[in-house]
C-alpha cells in the first residue's frame, strides 16, 4: 500500500536553478530559513514521507516557509502556483500536529461523555475530512462525525456546516488561507470573517493563521492583515518564467479567426498532448467543447454551472487523457495541479495580468516543460503593459507590434497611479515597507466578534487545523 501511494511522486522542479530565484522575508525577527530538509526537525513521520516521496531539496518556498511556521509564526507568502507552496505549509502543520497530540479537543470530548475514537487516541492516524459545495453534504457529515485532525473546506459550506451546528472551531490552532487573494478579492471576505471573527474560532496570536497565494496585490495584503498577528510576509520569485520552465507566446487573432487558428495549434500540438484552453465565459466554454467535439477532438470542459461531480468527472477524464482537451474558465485557473499539462492556450485572455499568471502556472509543473499561447487582439488593450513586462522579464519572445501598442497605452494613460505589481519577479512586495503610517484602512470596517457564538465541539472532533481552499 505505501509503495502505490508513493509510486507517482516527481523530484520536482528544476531544482538545479533554483538558486538564482530571488527571495524576500520581512517582517520582525524572521527565522533563519533551512537550505535542507535535514536542517528542521520534523520528526520521523514526516521526514520518512519526504524520502519516499523522494523530495530531495526543498524549494524556495519551503526554505524560507517551513521554519517561519515551525516557529509557530503568522505568515503571509506570495509564491508563484507549481512552486510547492502545498508542502510549505502542510509538512509543518503536520509535524507540530503528529509532535502535539489531539490536546483540547480530545479533552474536551471526553469531558462531554462522547466515546473517543481510536483515530484521535492513535495520533499516527491523523485524520482529514473535505467540506465543499456541490457534494453530497448527508455524507460530509457523516465524514465529520467520525472525528477530524484536519478540514480542507471551501468558505460557503463551511458556514453552512457551523450553521448547522455540525463544526466548532474552538480548538482550531491553524488556520489556511490558500489562494487568499482570490477569496478575499472575489466577495468571499464575509464568509472568511464570519468564520474567523464572529463564531468561537481562536483570536489570532491564539491561533497561527497562514496565507499562500501567487499575487498578493496591496489591497488585498491591506484585508489580510485583519487575520494576522506580527506576521513575516514571504515573496519569492516567479519560478515558472525566472527558470524558463514555461514558453509564452502572444499572437495576434482578430476574434472571427480564433476557432481556425486553434484547430491549428491543437493539430500541431498533436491530440494525445494534454492541452488546457481557458475561455471568459460558462457559455463560451460550452460552445467551444461542441466545437471541438464535431471537429473530433475528444474533449471536455468545467465551469462554474457544473456540478462538482460534472467538474471532477470532466477532470479525471483529462488526467487520464480519456479527453486530452479540457476548455474551462477562470474556476479551474486556481488549485488544478496536473503535473502533464503541455499546453495552456489563452483562447480568451483575461482581463488582468494576476489571472494569466495563474492560467500559465498550470503547465510547465513539477519538472516538466510548458507552453503558454495567447490569443490577443484589440479587445486585450488593458493588460498591454503588465503583459509585455511579464514577457520581458522572463526573456520571452516579445512581438513589435504588443511593444508598440505598450508604447502608445502607456502614453494614452497616466495609470491611475497603479503601481508596477511584478518589479523584480515577485508576485507581490510586503506594503508595510513603503507604507506611510501603516494603519490606513481598506475593503471596510471590521466585522464585530461574536463571543457567545456557537460553542462546543461539535463533530470536528479532534479538529486541529483548518485549510480553506477557493474552488
């Protein structure tokens, strides 16, 4: 059983060249960052795990990650998708977990008269559950009542789920925010703090909070700091363009030559080549699958009106290359790690740069080679300069016709003032370090706490660690 699990495990990316990224940490008294595994003690279950999933050095991220959070330190990173920030936070987390024990919450089902379970006495057996929408919410509880160590939930069903009296979060000691900027800039920051500061949840200082995204823009680093106490802010340099894992090219299409053109990329491609098409729209993605359909590709697409069955069933299909074709939106730009993804075609690009950092992210992963394909025309003026900056700085091909068009928005426009967000290859720069009187606020008042809220433990039995993830 422990040979399949680990059967399928990569070394990871290009590690070779992973000197060169560049790296920031601020923030008071920031822990020394570890340049091997072997430098952090985290115990025999997790170090054995690493050497099977034969992890040989660790990545930028984890470097200076793991040590932050083993320091039982706030953390907010900016590391590009691919580049390991999973690991960064969850080895840790799991360490200090397996080193801990169960601690209160045990005690406090005890104290209850509830019957411990086995799995939360036999810590080794740590135990995760999934709470998400568009599944089968009858068997998610059933899941939670068995007992939980750690809960990967996505905001909307966690509500739910405390609503109903089925989660407690009293003896939370990790919170997660992964893709934290697209939660909380996607209208998901009433649900974040109606789970962090109005039920039971831990204060932050009590609890350590974590937050992991590609782009941290300072809006959003302005919100985060709500859930965060004395916090390192960690950026690290964009991996997939600074080690030229990812070829990125733009080409002009007038909007009636798009579906012709793509046929052509798809037959050069080849079609057993796993090949990602991102569209703008569910109606779109929808079109361009019976399109491809008649033309014969075998293919499928997600969107946000598919169930979570219809999405992971259109997922394992690509995976196994049943259907090497996968059209979708902006949903899946987020959190889909298939390591063989050759080819990402922006058929619709979109409409800022933070999200075609994400779309590209998810080819040229875990050691593999990647393409990156651009349809651009009159309709893409906006994202003209961040474009033509993200290409030169990770010395791609440059076409003169988007350096012109650069030239001529740059001069149409003053900007309204926005900052360059990507200058030396990090997704995002801590904005404690240029801000004036750092206590301006943003994105709002914050919401009052609730300290009668719901209480007990109720089902998340032995529930040590949240992850929220956006889906």
């Amino acid at each position: 059983m422990c040979s399949e699990l680990f059967s399928g495990s990569n070394t990871g990316i290009n590690f070779e060249k992973y000197d060169d990224i560049p790296v920031e940490a601020t923030g008071q008294n920031c822990p020394r960052h570890i340049e091997s595994f072997q430098d952090v003690d985290m115990g025999e279950i997790v170090m054995g795990n690493i050497a099977l999933s034969r992890y040989t050095r660790p990545t930028p991220v984890q470097k200076y990650a793991i040590p932050i959070v083993k320091s039982k330190r706030d953390l907010m990173a900016c590391a590009q998708t691919g580049s390991g920030k999973t690991a960064a936070f969850l080895l840790p987390i799991l360490s200090q977990i397996y080193t801990d024990g169960p601690g209160e919450a045990l005690n406090a089902a005890k104290a209850s008269g509830q019957p411990p379970s086995p799995k939360l006495i036999n810590i080794y057996s740590l135990r995760p559950c999934v709470v998400y929408g568009g599944a089968d919410i009858g068997q998610q509880i059933r899941d939670l009542e068995r007992g939980c160590h750690l809960l990967v939930a996505t905001p909307g069903r966690l509500v739910d789920m405390m609503e109903r009296g089925k989660i407690g979060l009293d003896h939370c000691k990790y919170l997660v925010l992964d893709e934290a900027d697209r939660m909380l800039d996607m209208g998901f920051e009433p649900q974040i703090r109606r789970i962090v500061e109005q039920d039971t949840m831990p204060h932050k200082g009590v609890r350590q909070t974590m937050m992991f995204s590609a782009t941290f823009p300072k809006e959003i680093q302005i919100l985060a700091r709500d859930f965060l106490e004395e916090y390192i802010f960690l950026a690290v340099g964009r991996v997939g363009s600074t080690s030229e894992n990812i070829t990125q090219k733009v080409v002009w299409v007038e909007e009636s030559d798009k579906r012709s053109f793509l046929l052509d990329l798809l037959s050069a491609t080849g079609k057993d080549s796993l090949t990602l098409v991102f569209v703008e729209t569910k109606k779109g993605a929808d079109a361009l699958e019976d399109f491809l359909y008649r033309e014969g590709y075998a293919c499928t697409s997600i969107h946000g009106d598919r169930s979570q069955r219809d999405r992971e069933e259109a997922l394992n299909q690509f995976r196994s290359g049943k259907c090497p074709i996968l059209v979708a939106t902006a949903v899946a730009a987020r959190g889909l790690d298939i390591s063989n993804v050759k080819h990402v075609i922006n058929f619709d690009l979109p409409s800022d740069i933070e999200e075609y950092v994400h779309r590209i992210g998810r080819t040229g992963r875990v050691g593999n080679l990647g393409l990156a394909t651009s349809f651009f025309n009159d309709k893409n003026g906006n994202i003209t300069k961040d474009l033509l900056d993200i290409l030169v700085e990770a010395k791609q091909e440059v076409p003169s016709w988007l350096e012109s068009l650069a030239y001529e928005h740059q001069h149409k426009s003053s900007n309204r003032g926005r900052s360059k967000r990507f200058s030396g290859g990090f997704g995002a720069r801590d904005y404690r370090q240029t801000a004036a009187g750092g206590n301006t606020g943003g994105f709002g008042g914050r919401g009052g706490r609730n300290q009668t809220g719901h209480g007990g433990t109720r089902g998340f039995g032995g529930g040590e660690d949240l992850v929220f993830s956006y889906n």
